[in-house]
C-alpha cells in the first residue's frame, strides 16, 4: 500500500526549514512590497500582521494537523477526516496548485532574467522601460521553462533526497541574503523617507474594505495557506512533532522575511529617488523601479542587484517546490504513479499552462487575483469549516507531541467561528471584485 510505503522528513529542522521555503517566497519580496506600497503603507502591514495572527496561524495548524493525522495528500487526507463527499475539495486543491505554480514560474522566470542581467551584462538605464518587453513573450515563456525544470528536477528527487535538502541548504542562504541587504540599504542616504513610506500609519487605509481583501488574500498566499500545501508537508511528520509550536516557528520566520524585505525595498526606492515609479507601476514595482535603482547606484548596483534576484530566485524555488508537490503527491496517492513520472508530467502541463501568463501581464495579474481570492481564501473557508465543524476531535489531534491542550480550544473556538466570519466578510467583496478584474480583461 501507499500509505505504508509513504516518505518522512529525515528531520525536524528538514521539515520546518521545508515549510518555511514554501512560505517564503515571491509573496514576501514582490507581492508584499508592492500591496504595501499601493494601500497605505503600514495600514496594509497592520492589517496584514493583524489577519495573520487571527486566521491565518489557526488555518495552518489546521492544514499540519490534517495532513500529519492522516499522513495522507490532500484528497485522502479529507476523505479520511471527513468522508468522500469532502474529496472534491481535495480536487480544487489540486486546481489551485496548477493554477499558482502556473504563473508563478512566469514570475520566478523574471527573476533568473534579472540575475543573469546582473551576473552578465549590469544594469542599465534603459532597463525600466524595457520590462513590458522582458516580461512578456517567448523569452519569458522560455525561462519559465527553465525555473519549472528546476523545481520538477528537485521534486522527482523525493521528500528527503530533493525537498528536504534543497531547503536545509538554500533557506539559511535566503536569511543571510536578504538581512544582508537591509543592512546595507540602511546606510544609503536618503533612505530615511523609504523607511518612513513603509511605517507611516495612514490609518483611514485600515477600514477600507479592498484593503482588508488584500491583506486576507496577501496573509494566506504568503503563508502557503488555503490550497494543501503545507496539508502535504504536515503528512509527511512523523507523530511527535508539537504542531502548534511550528506554526508559530513558520509564520514567524515569513513574517520577519517579509518585513525585512521591506526593510530592504522602500529604502532602495526613496534613496534613489524613484519613488514616483512605484506608484505608477503597480506589481511591477519590484521589477521596474529596482533594477533602475540598481542601474543608478553605479558599481555596486550589480552586485547588490545580483544578491537581491539571486535572493528572490531562492525564495521562488522553494516555493514553487511545494506548490508541484501537492500535486505530485495526489497523482502518487491517487492514482499509483512513481513520483518521477507524477513530477514530470504534472510540471511538463503545468508549465504549459504558464504560456497565457507569459505571454501577457494583465493575464498573469488576473490569474493572481483568481488564485488568491477564489482559489486561498476560499479554500480556508472550507478548511476552517471541515476542522472546526466536521472533523471529530481535532483537539485530540493537535495534542498529539505536545503535552497538554491548554489553549487549544481556543484554536477549534476560533476556526469554528472567528475564521468563517471573517472569511465570509471577505470573500463576499472579493468575489465580484475578481469577476470585475476578470471582465476588464475582455
Ligand atoms: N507562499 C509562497 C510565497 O510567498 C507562495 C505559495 C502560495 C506557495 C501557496 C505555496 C502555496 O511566495
């Protein structure tokens, strides 16, 4: 049976290093620079902290207490907690792993370009202008081919041999890069008002309703949430890890990533005067305003570019890795196959799905709003309802390598009622929200 013959981290370290990989990633550097920077500043990271502590924590110890009491991939692992009517939902998370890692690469694809511009060539003044043209096209499809070769080479290694070890090895590399590179933006001139953009409060931003959507959608696809993936990586623990003391471990480590990057970012921008780019160019903002700010820092704009897409290129890897794996593990689970067929032929289709985002940004960005307002916080809704409402003892569950359940009603008390309703509150804006982003497309 599979389920007998099923991987194990070899590890603690190797299971939350492997978590923290998923968590950090293009979400923490491009995503969350470039939502802060388009509403308000820290009202958008309050809001963000805020939503992670209250629903975001509570859904990802619910996705490691599923996937570690059923060391099963996200379909069985709902099945067995739930019944076969609760499979579907397995199957949507499915989708949202093929849909995400789809334009995902695209991305990460940007991000080799950008590296290997600095590694070869250096930046130059021209380079902002030249992005709509980088970023998409055949160049942009090619080196997403690149990206998703990669991640598919890692993934067919296996949970031990290829995830795990992938993330002992690149993550600590990630800290290192990017505290690196904050220090280094604080001793620039004039970063002082990047410093003040970021952390200035405009606390009106707070009861705009977009801006909430944001933040929920930014706090579950930065923390890997609403689609299985960290479901998956749960089912791989063996039973004596204390599951609440790894989400805190996880979630920290993403937030503190997260914030340092913008430690790194705004200072960058303000410093070299730019800062009117980044309101003009929204999710760009990380792909248009700083390479500029690195073609103008002359000679030590390459190698602090170079670090910093270098960075980024990390994060996305391991990322994307989790994203394939949900995947890879139901076609393992589901449907027999060895994991280097299920790697390959799950990522070969996946990377053919990525031609429409690589071949035009506004599809891409489209693609993003669907995966993150249907595809994440619908998916925590529906996790928030199956572990508080039908799985029968998940307290019992959570308990399991710990040594007590002090607070842990608490938790269930929260994904019983506090998660849905915010959900809910949520989702009902985001909705027609993403069906007008998706008309304007044609
Ligand atoms: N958390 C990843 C990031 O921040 C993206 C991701 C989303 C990964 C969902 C897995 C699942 O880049």
């Amino acid at each position: 049976m599979a389920v007998a013959a099923r991987e194990q981290w070899s590890s603690r370290a190797g299971f939350v290093f492997a978590a923290i990989g998923s968590a950090v990633g293009l979400g923490n550097m491009w995503r969350f620079s470039y939502l802060t920077a388009e509403h308000g500043g820290a009202a958008f990271v309050v809001l963000y902290l805020g939503i992670t502590a209250l629903i975001g924590l509570p859904i990802l110890l619910a996705e490691l207490v599923l996937g570690r009491g059923s060391q099963r991939s996200p379909i069985r692992a709902l099945a067995h907690f739930g019944g076969p009517a609760w499979q579907p939902l397995g199957l949507v998370f499915v989708a949202a792993g093929f849909l995400i890692l789809s334009y995902y690469g695209v991305i990460a694809g940007w991000t080799l370009r950008y590296t290997a511009v600095a590694l070869f060539a250096g930046f130059d003044a021209t380079i902002a202008d030249s992005f709509a043209d980088v970023a998409q096209g055949a160049d942009a499809f090619g080196l997403h081919v690149v990206f998703m070769v990669a991640t598919i080479a890692i993934v067919a290694g296996g949970v031990k041999r290829g995830i795990e070890r992938t993330a002992l090895v690149l993550m600590p590399l990630l800290f290192v890069l990017v505290c690196g590179l904050a220090v280094y933006a604080a001793t620039l001139d004039g970063g002082e008002a990047g410093y003040r953009y970021y952390l200035q409060t405009d606390f009106s931003a707070i009861f705009d309703r977009d801006v909430l959507t944001q933040a929920a959608g930014q706090a579950f696809f930065s923390l890997s949430l609403g689609m299985g993936a960290m479901l998956t990586f749960g089912s791989y623990l063996k039973r004596e890890n204390h599951l609440p003391n790894e989400s805190l471990l996880i979630a920290g480590a993403d937030i503190g990533i997260a914030f340092i990057a913008g430690l790194v970012v705004f200072p960058l921008i303000f410093a070299l005067g730019l800062s009117d780019r980044v309101a003009e160019s929204t999710m760009g903002a990380l792909f248009i305003t700083l390479p500029q700010a690195f073609a103008e820092m002359g000679a030590v704009g390459r190698p602090v570019g170079f670090l910093f897409f270098a960075a980024l290129v990390v994060g996305a890897l391991t990322s994307a890795i989790s994203l394939l794996e949900v995947v890879v593990s139901s076609a393992i689970d589901g449907l027999g196959w060895t994991r280097k067929r299920a790697a390959w032929a799950m990522g070969g289709l996946i990377t053919l799905l990525g031609i429409p985002a690589a071949w035009n940004t506004e599809i891409l960005e489209a693609m993003d709003q669907v995966a993150n307002n249907f595809f994440l916080l619908g998916g925590g809704l529906a996790l928030s309802v199956f572990v508080g409402w039908v799985m029968k003892d998940p307290v019992g569950e959570v308990a399991v390598g710990t040594s007590g359940v002090r607070w842990f009603f608490l938790w269930r008390a929260l994904l019983r009622f506090v998660v849905p309703a915010v959900l809910l509150f949520v989702l009902f804006d985001a909705i027609p929200r993403t069906f007008e982003s998706l008309a304007a497309l044609f």
